[in-house]
C-alpha cells in the first residue's frame, strides 16, 4: 500500500488517531481538539465528524454530537 498516497487523499487520519489514543486515555478535550483540527484539515472525512461526535456524547454535548452524526452520515454516502 502506497501510505503517501493515502494520506495525500486524506491528511487527517493521522490526526484522527491520535485523537483517538488520547480519548482511551481519557484526555478528552485534547482528544476533541485533535478532531476539531481533523475536520478543519479535511471536511470530507466523514470518520472525524462520527469520531468527535462520539466524544461529544461523552461530554454531554448532545447537540453538538448530532450536528457532527449528521454531517458524519451525509459524508460517507
């Protein structure tokens, strides 16, 4: 797999996981920013929009997190 290539086409998956990782440690607002920075980056990866708003449940951003499924789920069709 060309991994140039792949993040050429969508720059945020490195974000993304870190985002991720520091979720699981329990960083959540870094691991919000970390998304937030995902989406400003590449606003078509739908994987950033499900990964925040799954955070913002979490964080009991109820609205936020259905604005960032809905956007989630339109991007991905």
């Amino acid at each position: 797999m060309n991994y140039n290539r792949l993040l050429d086409s969508h720059p945020s998956i490195p974000l993304n996981i870190i985002g991720v990782e520091k979720a699981d440690l329990g960083e959540l607002e870094t691991a919000l920013r970390y998304f937030t920075e995902a989406i400003e980056i590449d606003p078509e990866d739908p994987r950033a929009y499900f990964n925040r708003a799954t955070l913002k449940v979490k964080l009991g951003d109820i609205q936020g997190a259905r604005n960032d499924f809905i956007n989630a789920n339109k991007l991905s069709k």
